[in-house]
C-alpha cells in the first residue's frame, strides 16, 4: 500500500506482521467476538475470531492479525505459532491486489475523525494525474491515491487546481480536464463528475446559502455559478482578465483579476444574481485572496518581474464592511501568489531567485502590520493554514520531477512533520 508515515496492525496487514505480534500477547481460550467502533459518521463494526494461539479480526476489508501467547521477536515461535502465521500469511496474501500499481484491494481506510487532504496537480498534460492524499492527524498515516483505491483505479482527471469541503463531500476541481468531481465523504466514493469543455475552470468557491458553487474560468475572463445539487450552470458574468482565486463576504463575491502580471483588480460582484458591484484597484497580478480573524480580506499580488518597469509584488488589506482598500505592504520582488491567514497573521509566499515553483515564506502580523521576510526558508508551491490547530502547512513540488513534499509547522514556526506525497501538491483542506 502507498503509506506515509506510522503504520497501524489495522492497516498493513500486506507490508508486515502487525506490531503486537513482534513484541507477544497474553492468550485466551478460544472465543469469537463482535466490537462496534463509534466515529463521527456513525458505527464501524469488527468481527473476531479467537483461537488458542491467534486473533483474526476483520474490520470492513481490513485484516488484523495477532498471534497470541508469543514470546517478543520471532525466535522462540511454537509450532502452533508458525502455523496461525504461516495460515494469515497466506490468506493476507490473497486479499492484496496483484498488480502493486493498480488499486489497493485493502483500501477501505476507517473513517478519519481528524485529517488533512492534499490535492495533487501532477504533471501538465497528464490526463490522470490529478490525485489526492489524505493526512490522519490521529493516526500519524498518510493515505495516497484515495480516490483510485475507492473507485477500482478510476482517476479524477488531470491538474488539479481546487478543492473544497462541504458537510459530507467533497468537490474537486480539474483545470486540464476541465471538470468537478464530487467524492462522498468518508468513503471516498465518485458521486458527480460534469465536465465545461473550454472553460478551463480554476477555482471556486460555495455558497451555502443559495446552494451554488461560483467557479473562475481562467481564460474566458468570467464567473459560472453552478448548482450545487447537479452541477449544472445557472448564471455567468464577465469580470477582468484571468479570475483566479475568490472570496465570498455575504452576498459579495471578491475575484482576483490577475492577467499573469497585467491586471490589477479585484472585481466586486453581487451573487443573485451575478452582477458587478463595483472593482477596486491593487497592485500587479493580484491572484490570491484569504479572510484574516479580524475579518479582513488580503490580497496577495505578484507583481510582475518581466514588464517594463519591473513591477513588485504586495499585499493589500480590503475592508468587506466599506467595501475599500484599507492598506498595503509593498515588496521589493515578486511574489508567488499563494496566501494564508491564521493565529494573528497572514502569510504569503515569495519567489526563489532562478525557480518557477514558488519560494519562502514572509508573515505580516495583522494587528500591526509588521512584516517578517523568509521566516521560513525553502521554495514552497503552496501554503495553508489550519486554524482548528494552529498548523501551518507548505507543500514543495520538487519542481514536478519527483514526489512531492509536505512539511507542517507549529504556529511557533517549528518543524511538526515532513511527509512524501504524490507529484505536484497544490491544494489542502481540513477535516474536522
């Protein structure tokens, strides 16, 4: 199985012998029993059957194996030892999939109460490479290819760009392959999947007040809103050149117009229905857009190297209740266009001299507007913020010629954990 991290005797019954088994247990006589695990998403049952020298429960699909009465290591094995394990062993076997690069057979992974899923744009052009991981924060487990292990190898498309959680699903965005697919939660299950043939979708943003989902269209410079039952287009509007990222205040819809570097807006619309409100003027290329705690809304622009002047990147602070510019921090480079806010702070990534893969990490303490350069070193594609924990998390595309990188920091900028993932990690959400 593709697996990150801490594996689990309920989870690796195809890598290794579960734990218990290496250091021994206590025997019992033989029994059968019937436990009934409670999650958020209700009842996982497992059923176990005892023998004298050994435990076979099944969880679902899962298999766990304890030998019982065994002393630590596997020297000292009885002969009835040998054989339970050598029987598991076989029958452990048999459940895994043959081919190890199709679809895990064991891969009905048990509900995660708390976890973190990481969108994968993979390479351009690929038409399976968008992909999706999910972290467990309790287990310590990083699960790969969870879509392709629910669904027999079905891919979600190529490039993902966004994703979004909301009750008990999940929609998730293709730009390449230019459609939603939404995932049932905690299964993992394909629900929908509707493609929009040229409109090279980008982001989006839901609406649970009017059940829509308002999506950017990158190169057709406007807005679709989507039922969120069918997914069907109800409503459009043009705004400036190449939307990408959005942020949703009430009934006001603020969009990034960036133009690669060549617009500067950020337009104001009305969402019942779509209609221009109004469009304030911030700096070059602005692409992404955040809300801070205090309810601000910050707008991280690029700037753009390559014009003439050579124009910086910045970060502007926008007022929902008055609907102006408040602020701004200018740099004196470019920046990557990816922002965060949480505990007090928003922070955005910079550029890498000589990478086009993203760079450091800059923090602007809300309050006082003060601003801390490369409080994080390294050349980061994306970034968030979880602010159920605290938790920062940067993803590093290993410039698309490897697995990808995740790291997580503690609110204090410490180092929590460093995670492979898959080729191109772009987009998190929380699971709470």
């Amino acid at each position: 199985m593709n697996m990150v991290g801490r594996e689990t005797s309920e989870s690796s019954a195809c890598i290794k012998p579960p734990r218990s088994f290496l250091r021994g247990s206590p025997g019992r006589p033989s029994s059968w029993g019937f436990v009934v695990r409670l999650t958020p998403w209700g009842p996982v049952a497992r059923l176990s059957l005892w023998g004298p020298v050994a435990r076979l429960s099944l969880w679902g699909s899962l298999v766990e194996f304890v030998l019982r009465g065994a002393p630590s290591g596997l020297a000292g094995l009885t002969a009835a030892h040998r054989a339970a394990f050598a029987l598991a062993v076989s029958v452990a076997f048999l459940s895994c999939t043959k081919d190890p690069s199709g679809p895990d057979e064991l891969s009905n992974i048990l509900p995660v109460a708390k976890g973190v899923y990481v969108l994968h744009e993979g390479n351009y052009g690929d038409a399976s490479g968008a992909r999706l991981a999910l972290y467990d924060l309790v287990l310590d487990t990083v699960y790969t290819d969870i879509v392709e292990r629910a669904n027999s190898g079905l891919h979600l498309g190529s490039t993902g760009d966004d994703m979004v959680l909301f009750r008990d699903k999940i929609y998730v965005l293709m730009s390449g392959s230019e459609n939603v697919v939404v995932l049932s939660r905690p299964g993992h299950q394909v629900l929908q999947s509707v493609y929009y043939p040229g409109s090279v979708p980008h982001a989006m943003v839901i609406d649970s007040v009017r059940r829509r989902i308002y999506v950017t269209r990158l190169y057709k410079n406007s807005i679709i809103a989507l039922d969120l039952t069918t997914l069907a287009v109800v409503d459009s509007v043009t705004v400036g050149a190449n939307p990408q990222e959005m942020a949703l205040v009430g009934d006001d819809l603020y969009v990034c117009n960036s133009g690669y570097g060549l617009a500067n807006t950020v337009s104001i619309l009305s969402v019942s229905p779509l209609a221009t409100r109004g469009t304030l003027r911030v700096g070059a290329g602005p692409t992404g857009i955040v809300r801070s705690d205090d309810g601000a809304l910050w707008v991280s622009c690029t700037g753009n190297p390559y014009g003439t002047p050579s124009l910086p990147g910045g970060v502007y602070k926008i007022d929902p209740a008055t609907r102006t510019v408040q602020d701004s921090i200018l740099f004196t480079e470019a920046l990557w266009g990816s922002i965060a806010a949480g505990d007090g702070a928003v922070y955005v990534l910079g550029v890498t001299p000589g990478s086009y893969y993203g760079g450091p990490v800059h923090r602007i303490q809300t309050a006082s507007k003060t601003l801390a350069q490369s409080v994080i070193a390294g050349t980061f594609y994306a970034i968030a913020a979880d602010r159920a924990s605290g938790d920062l998390y940067l993803a590093d595309a290993k410039s698309f010629g490897a697995q990808g990188e995740v790291r997580s920091y503690t609110s204090a900028l410490t180092v929590k954990k460093v995670m492979q993932v898959q080729r191109g990690p772009a987009v998190f959400a929380f699971a709470r």
